[in-house]
C-alpha cells in the first residue's frame, strides 16, 4: 500500500512541470507590468500635460515611481523571507494594480503623481519578488533559463513600450496606458494563487517585523533620493533646499543604522555588507546603474542633435541592446561554469568600460551605424556582466536570506541610476556651459535645435557634453572591475540549494 507506479510518477512530475510552467508565466507578466511601466508613458507626456496641466512637475511621472520602488525594495525581500514569497507578490500586484486603476481616474496632474507612488510601491514588490522566486523555482545550473526569460520581457518592453504608449495615447487616451495593466496583472495574479504553492518549511518562531526600521529605511531612502534627482534640476546643488535634504538624509541614515543594530529582525541586516561576496556584487550592480544612465538618458538626445535622427530611427539606436543583452545573457553560463561567476563578470565589464571609452573616439558628426554598432557591443558585454553576479550571490545564500539579498543588489542597482542620473546630467550641463561660453542646460539647449534657433557650433558642443557623459560611465565600469577584482572572492561560495 501507498506505493506508485512509473505512470504515475511520470504523471506527477508533468504535473509538476506544468506548474511550474504557469508560475514561470506569471513571472513573467508580473515583470512586464514593472518593465512597461517604466517605458510606457514617456512618450505620452504631451497628451497627458495637454489634459491635466502640470507642465512644470511633470517629471515626477518618472521620479515618484522610481523612488517608491527604490526605498521599498528592502521592505518587500525582508518579508518575503519572513512570510514567503507568495503573500509579498499577490500584496504587491494588487497594490500595483489598485494605483494603475487609480492613474487612469486621475484628475488633474497633483494627484496623478500620488497615484503613480502607490504603483511604485507595488512596483518594488514585483521587481524584487519575481527575481527571487526565480532563483526558488530551478537549480543553480537551470537559473540562467529563467534570468534569460527576464532579460527578456526587459528587453521587448524596452522596445516595444514607448511605441505601445505613443499610440493608445494618440487613438485612444492616455487613461489606457494605466487601464491596459489590469488584464496583464489580473492574469499575473490568478497564475499565482492558482500554481504557485511553496514548499513547506520549518515554522519560524514568532517571526517579527522591523517595522520601524522599515519606516526609517523608507524615510532615509527617500529624503536622500529625492535629493539627487532634484538636485540640479528644480534647485541649485549647494541651495537651502539641496543642503536640508542631504543633511536630514545623513540624520536619518544614522537613525537606520541605530535602529537596525538593536532589532532582532534588521529591514537590512548587517551580513549583507559584512560578506565580502555580496558587498561586491552590491558594489558592482551599483556601478552597473551608474554606467547605464549614459545610454538611456542621453544617447537619444545624441542622435538627434547631433546625427540628426527622427525619433525613432534615435531610438533604434538605442534598442539594439537590448537585443543582445538577454542574447549574451542565456550564453553566459556556458562561460561562467568554466571560468567562474567572478571571471566571466570580470570580462563583461571590461569589455563594456572599453566600449564606453571608444564611444568619445566616434568621429563628429558621424554615422548612425557607428554608435548602432557600440550599442551592440556593450548590450552584449552587460549580459555577461549582469547575469552570472545574479545567479551567482543568489546561490550563496538560503531560502531564508534569498530575498533579502536579492533585494539588496536590485536597491543598490536603482541607486546607482538616480546617483547617475544627477552626477552625469550636472556633468553634461558643465560642459554644454564652458563649450558654449555661458550657462545652459541639455534641455533647452535641444529645445533650441528643435526650433531652429540654435546655431550649428550647438551641435558641437553637444556631442561633447555626451562624449564626457561617456568617459563617467567608462570610470564607473572600471570602478566595476576594480571592486570586482579587489573584493570579491574568485570563487563564489555557492551552496548546494
């Protein structure tokens, strides 16, 4: 009695791979949600102005989301490390969700912005929680299938996104780019209520939450992030409202770091900076944020300005990493099984600092094929970056220190675009200033162009500014390498988990 025969087994383990099938879809879905997101309603800015005013805070559209997602990260892999991580996905979805409903009923600019923060505060429950359920469901030598099938969704949403927003914004309305999330996340969540059934584990002993450390993380996180992205931009660096933040940023990191010694349960525990693997991983994927705002922010403004591209043959140039990013990414792990996690992301990244430092060598104006080209290279010199430092710091750890350390590399990652997004923007700015003999920002420099009202030495000068955008992100790579080098461990300690 209760034995089972061969059909039966095999039964069991189709059954078993049909499930996990579905989980693998809603993990997908759920990571097309955050990826579409953050492309989807760029180039519906004009239409959504035009509706609801705001002109002058419209941005926030992007920095409120970022931010939300950003400071709540920490949060949401402690909790699913404590709760599981099916609770912490079906919360964030519907959260997600529940602000896209709201996004599409807005009225008026103010209020569009707050629903925005309630989607980034799903968002950061999405991000975090697919990238360690991905890590849960395979084998450390079957993750680089799933990573790869992220990378993907990535990659298509990059591409296809901005074109996605542009025409429902234009033969629909804008309302639709938030209305069009709830099929995709209600199928997202039924997938997961229905298929994903995590193993049971050995009950924790009153597990508690670091609820204020929580709310000291979120408040540090977002004084210091609202600092950096408004730095330059609404404000001077070094005015009345730059140096506020910054200084109740640092009082407030003090308070984390006080808080977080004395709690049984940290929001972010001290053996994440204290083992060297995931201090520099943390390190790296930082520099990796850095680096990429190069390419995403300013390379379109590039090809426009100064080859003198339409909007989409300027994106096109741009989206060809993401075409051989996931490409490069699903071939790294015939690399990494040979020469290790660290080597292989050793030759990602100095690879793509060399591509970064030829990009100021392009000659002026040049052609479109050349910058086209480069993209290529570096989307493919970042998969093999990327993707064995994932991998590899989610096979160092458990089941009970997974999410918490999957969340800390993607919090350090999101930091490292803000910090880049500030640092590059007041670099670009400073040499449009000195090239042009006066002040000047990228923005209305461009906008000058657009007019007519620019004269050609403009163009110029605006290569310049985006050639020294490029050397930052060349030194930030090599910083890459150097942590790298230096830090991490030549091989990684996996666990056989």
């Amino acid at each position: 009695m209760g034995s089972t025969t061969p059909a039966t087994r095999a039964a069991g383990r189709q059954a078993g791979t049909a499930r996990r099938g579905a989980v693998v879809a809603a993990l997908m879905l759920a990571m097309a949600l955050a990826a579409l997101d953050s492309t989807v309603v760029s180039t519906a800015v004009p239409q959504i102005v035009g509706d609801l005013g705001g002109f002058s805070v419209f941005s926030w559209l992007f920095s409120g989301y970022l931010l939300a997602v950003t400071v709540t990260l920490p949060v949401y892999g402690k909790l699913s490390d404590t709760f599981g991580r099916k609770p912490v996905l079906v919360a964030g979805a519907a959260v997600f969700l529940l602000g896209s409903l709201l996004c599409a009923a807005a009225w008026n600019m103010g209020a569009l912005i707050a629903f925005r923060i309630v989607q980034g505060l799903g968002g950061g429950a999405l991000q975090g929680t697919v990238q360690t359920l991905a890590a849960d469901l395979y084998p450390l030598e079957d993750r680089p299938k799933i990573q790869s099938k992220l990378s993907t969704v990535w990659a298509v949403s990059a591409v296809a996104g901005p074109g996605l927003g542009g025409v429902l914004a234009t033969y629909a309305d804008w309302r639709w780019i938030f209305l069009i999330n709830l099929p995709i996340g209600a199928a997202a969540l039924w997938l997961t209520a229905r298929h994903l059934h995590e193993p049971e584990r050995a009950p924790r002993t009153s597990p508690r939450v670091d609820w204020a450390g929580a709310s000291a993380v979120f408040a540090c996180g977002g004084v210091l992030l609202t600092a950096l992205v408004q730095g330059g931009v609404a404000w001077a660096w070094w005015s009345a409202p730059s140096c506020a933040l910054f200084g109740a940023g640092l009082a407030l990191a003090a308070l984390v770091v006080r808080i977080e010694r004395r709690a049984a349960e940290p929001i972010i525990p001290g053996w994440v900076w204290r083992r060297r693997t995931i201090a520099a991983v943390n390190l790296a994927l930082g520099a990796l944020g850095l680096l990429m705002v190069a390419p995403t922010v300013f390379l379109p403004t590039y090809a426009q300005s100064v080859l003198g591209l339409a909007p989409v043959a300027a994106g096109f140039v741009l989206s060809v990493w993401t075409l051989t990013w996931p490409l490069s990414a699903a071939l790294s792990q015939h690399v990494y099984r040979r020469i290790g996690f660290r080597d292989t992301a050793l030759l990602g990244i100095g690879a793509a600092a060399l591509v970064l430092f030829a990009f100021p060598f392009l000659p002026y104006p040049g052609s479109a094929w050349q910058p086209t080209l480069l993209m290529c290279l570096l989307g493919a010199a970042l998969g093999l970056f990327q993707l064995p430092l994932i991998v590899g710091v989610q096979s160092t750890v458990g089941w009970a220190e997974r999410g918490t350390t999957t969340a800390s590399v993607l919090f350090c990652r999101q930091t490292g675009q803000t910090l880049g997004a500030s640092l590059f923007g007041a670099v670009a700015n400073g040499v449009l200033a000195a090239r042009l003999g006066g002040s000047g920002d990228l923005d209305s420099v461009t906008r000058a162009l657009d007019d007519g009202t620019a004269p050609g030495v403009t163009r110029h000068a605006i290569a310049d500014a985006v050639h020294a955008v490029y050397l930052g992100a060349a030194c930030a790579a090599a910083l890459a390498f150097l942590v790298l080098l230096f830090v991490a461990p030549r091989r990684f300690p996996v666990l056989d988990n």
